[in-house]
C-alpha cells in the first residue's frame, strides 16, 4: 500500500492516469499481478483498476508506514 507522489508525464497517458484517479495523495493498494507479471490490478477509490506494468511505472509511489 501505498500514496501516489507523482504521475510522470504530460503526455496523453499521464493524462489518462490522473482521469482514471491517480494523481498524488491517493492512496492505492497493489491487488495482484496476471501470470507473466503483466498487468497489475490496483485498488483506489474504492474500485479495481487494471494498468500494464508500463503504465504503472509512471507512476512514484511512497509506502505508507506501518502497511502490510
């Protein structure tokens, strides 16, 4: 678990990203992975949200002390 520090980018990704919720401050939960890594599935705003390994790597995360 983790808060979103940053979306990298001005880009219609970064874009994307900040639509879909992730902009700094929200906290996200990494659910799990599809097998071969790729994608990711997230939990923010009380919703799952799927994101390829190269989108999520747009993303900075800071982990939240004292999180499993």
């Amino acid at each position: 678990m983790g808060t979103v520090a940053a979306v990298a980018g001005d880009d219609a990704l970064a874009r994307r990203l900040i639509a879909a919720g992730i902009w700094p401050g929200v906290v996200v939960e990494l659910l799990g992975a599809a097998p071969f890594g790729d994608p990711l599935l997230f939990r923010l705003h009380g919703y799952r949200l799927a994101l390829r390994r190269a989108e999520a790597e747009r993303v900075s995360i800071v982990p939240v002390e004292g999180a499993p």
